[in-house]
C-alpha cells in the first residue's frame, strides 16, 4: 500500500493530544470504577446478580434517546465557546456529581430500597455522562484530516484512557481493606467521592484546552424551539444517514461484539480468582484480581497501542485491526491453563495476548469513524461526528448494558451462588468455559464483519481530495 507523509498543518501537537486524552482518561474511568464497584452491590450488600445486572442495563436503555439527540445538538450548535466544549464542561460536572451520589448506599436498607436508589439516581448520572461523551467523541474525530495522524491521536487518547484501567482494579483492595474503611459499602462510599472529583477535574481540561474544528455554520440548524418540528425531521433524517452507511454499520456491529463479549466476563476473571483459585477465601485473594486488571492494562499501554499504531501505518487499520483481534482469541485460549490454583502466577500468561483485543478495537475503530465522518461529509455536505459519535457509542453502551445482563444471567446459570464462600466444581467449570467461549465467539464475529471494510488509507486521501475541491466551489459560490 502506499504511505503518506502526514502535512506539517495536519499534526495534533502534543499538548493537544494530552487534553483530549484526559477527557477519555475521565470518560474510561467511569465504566472501569463501575465495574469494581458494581461487585460490592452482590458480595457486601447482597443483591442478588440478575438484579445488579438490571442495574447495569435499564438506565443505558435511556442512551437509545439521549445519544443520538446530544449528537445532533452537539453538531449544531453556534455558540462562541464552540459546537461541543460547552457541554463537555457541563456534562463532567454533572456526571461526575451523580456518581458521587449514586453510591451512598446503606447495608442495613433493603435490598430493593438500594435497588431503586441506584437505579434513580444512576438515570442522571447517565444524562450527564451522555452529554460529556457524545460531544468528546465527536471533538476527536474532527481534531486533524489526516489517515494516520488520526490514528495516532487516538493512541494517546487511549493509551490515557488505559490508566482507569490500571488504577480502578486497586479500589476493590482499597473498598475491602479494614485497615482503611471498616466495611466495603462505607469503603465504596468514600471512594465514589474521589472518583467523581477526579472524572470532573479530568473531562473539564478538552473542554478549556482542545481547539475545534472551524464549520460553514450556515449549515447548521437553528436549535430554537420555534425549529422543534423541522428539527426533529432533520434528527431522524440524520439518524437514517448514519445508519444507512455500511462501512460506518460495519465498525459498530464489530464493536458491538468485541466489547459485549469483553464485558460480558470481564467481572469473571475477579470471581475465578477468589473462588476458583484462592476457595472463596478474599484475604488470601488479597491483590491478585486486582494486579491480574492493573497489568493488562500496562500490556494495553505499552505493548498493543505502539505496536497497533504502527502495524496500522503499514497494513492498514482494517488488517490491523482482524491481527489484533486474532491475538486476543488466543489469550482467550490460555485462559484455561492460566487460571491453575497450585500456581496462581500463571494468570498473567494470557495477558500479552487478551488485551490486544480492546486495545486494538478501540484505538482503531475510533480513528476509522473519523474515516467515515468525511466520507459522510463528501456523499452528504455536512459534518455530523457528533451523530456519528453518539450511533457509535450507543452500540458501546447497548454491548455494555447487554453484557452486564447477559453476566448476572450467566451467574446463576453456572450455579454461582454469593451467598456461600465455596462454589461447586461444577459451577467453576461453566464458569471457566463461559469465561473463554463467550468473547471468542463474538471476536470471530467481529472479524467477518470488518472483513469488508474498504476505506484504505489511498481511499482516504481521495475522499479528502473530493472534499478540498467540493469546499473550494463552495467558499466561491458564496463570495
């Protein structure tokens, strides 16, 4: 294939980068926290897992509407500050003070008291969550044209973003050391403070640092209410473009798989360690769940996201991406001689191998939909990564809610009971099995669906050549 050298004008300064990957370290901090956290609602309030699966399920359900309409708001607005740093700013405040809220539950209220509490308050941490992501997202598909360079501003982004994941599986050894809190709801009280401080502090920085993108906002609709009904045909109008885009559906369908798959097990391997390796026995388990997620996010850092930043500059992103997915399948595999109780060291074996599976989706995909944004712009006449944010994190969030539903269901169909310290054989077996299977099976989906993706990095260079010519004959009809 032929490589490009990326223009001088086309780079994202460093500075510029690090902005942007502080919001995505905020806005992956949130879901990694949530995953740790979520373990305290079934081991030390005892609720039930179908339950705390709800939990996890219902409020994204209100994502199907407040994504695609925070996108569409976010691609039209005409303010001075900006189309999305405003509500990047609002947004983090919000969410960020909704989640500290959201965990101030009490063992001695009912289970279905913390039940409803959580899932009340959880609605406006989600709204606020929506109105900070969706505009992040859009903002870094617009930060530079070029094929590569897009690429690589998406591993910062991310590779800030793996930070969450290196430091929230040490809040469940922080929540559930007495020598700190005397219980883990009190524990994970506190510590849903820090966490939304933190997120708020980190979201806030694109929105005061990260420049925009300059737009004819002769384009863009008027959000006035005496507009709702034009808009609201206009919103659905975008809504049909967006899905009606096959490489674009492609990328999120792929998405879709690789991240339900991931999350579906990704609190399983904290279970397999303390039940299967350590006999439901927490204090001897001590750190080992928590250095088993802090090292695969190291790997992620600084193994997969150079070398799949570079193996993209060279093969493309869409071979790139089915070489990382293969890898991760094979750690997949490992798993079931890595998870050995005589030898509890070996589950960092597979480790290598796993996390080129998120590690690559997600610096990829995202520099892909940039892709997409301007092949959208040249077949439509408008710029719409907000709309393409949103549809695409949606399918993030639907995968989410999905795998934390599909994980409770899991749960009890392999038997695993919270009440009790030591699960069957029986049980860990299924668990182990579903633990493997269930993510292989959704990679190898992924793959046939990318196996087709067909904007190369010449495709790319052409579209933005189309496009400089179609903005030019613009610019002069309007002088």
């Amino acid at each position: 294939m032929t490589n490009y050298t990326t223009a001088p004008e086309d780079k994202v300064s460093l500075g510029q980068k690090v902005a942007f990957g502080s919001g995505h370290l905020a806005n992956q901090l949130f879901p990694a926290a949530l995953g740790v956290f979520m373990v305290v609602l079934v081991m030390s309030l005892g609720m039930n897992p179908v339950l705390a699966g709800l939990l996890g399920a219902l409020p994204r359900l209100l994502d199907a509407i407040t994504d695609p309409i925070m996108g569409f708001i976010s691609d039209n607005t005409k303010s001075k500050w900006g189309r999305r740093k405003p509500y990047i700013l609002i947004g983090s405040v919000l969410s960020g003070v909704a989640y500290m809220i959201m965990w101030q539950l009490n063992p001695e209220d009912s289970e279905m008291y913390n039940f409803f509490y959580f899932l009340i308050v959880s609605l406006f941490f989600y709204i606020g969550y929506t109105i900070f992501a969706t505009p992040l997202i859009g903002l870094g598909y617009e930060m530079t044209p070029d094929y590569n360079e897009r690429t690589r501003l998406m591993a910062v982004s991310q590779f800030m973003g793996q930070m969450a994941w290196v430091i929230a599986p040490w809040f469940w050894v922080i929540i559930y050391d007495q020598s700190i809190f005397e219980t883990a709801p009190e524990g994970a009280k506190i510590m849903a403070i820090w966490v939304g401080g933190l997120c708020m502090v980190l979201g806030i920085l694109p929105a005061i640092f990260n420049k925009e993108m300059e737009v004819d906002k002769s384009k863009l609709k008027n959000l006035s209410m005496s507009e709702l009904a034009s808009n609201s045909k206009e919103f659905i109008k975008g809504i049909v473009l967006t899905v009606k885009n096959k490489q674009f559906m492609k990328l999120c369908g792929a998405t879709f798989f690789i991240f339900n798959g991931y999350q579906t097990v990704a609190q399983f391997s904290f279970f397999i360690i303390v039940y299967y390796l350590f006999k439901g026995d927490t204090v001897a388990a001590g750190s080992w769940p928590a250095w088993f997620g802090t090292l695969s996010a190291l790997a992620t850092m600084f193994l997969v996201i150079p070398i799949i930043t570079r193996i993209s500059e060279k093969i493309g992103k869409r071979k790139a991406f089915i070489f990382a997915t293969l890898l991760s399948i094979i750690g997949y595999v490992l798993k079931w001689w890595g998870f050995d109780p005589g030898n509890p060291w070996l589950m960092f074996m597979p480790i290598p191998f796993l996390s080129f599976g998120i590690g690559g989706l997600f610096t990829l995909m995202m520099s892909m939909t940039a892709d997409v944004c301007d092949l959208d712009e040249l077949n439509n006449g408008e710029r719409r990564e907000g709309m393409f944010g949103a549809v695409y994190w949606w399918m993030v969030k639907l995968g989410t809610a999905l795998a934390m539903l599909t994980s409770g269901i899991v749960l009890q169909l392999v038997g695993f009971d919270e009440s009790i310290k030591v699960q069957s054989v029986e049980t860990l077996t299924n668990l182990r099995l579903a633990d493997i299977i269930i993510p292989i099976v959704a990679a190898l989906i992924a793959i046939v669906l990318v196996w087709r993706y067909n904007i190369t990095e010449e495709r790319s260079h052409e579209i933005r050549k189309e496009l400089e010519v179609k903005r030019e004959k613009t610019i002069v009809k309007n002088s």
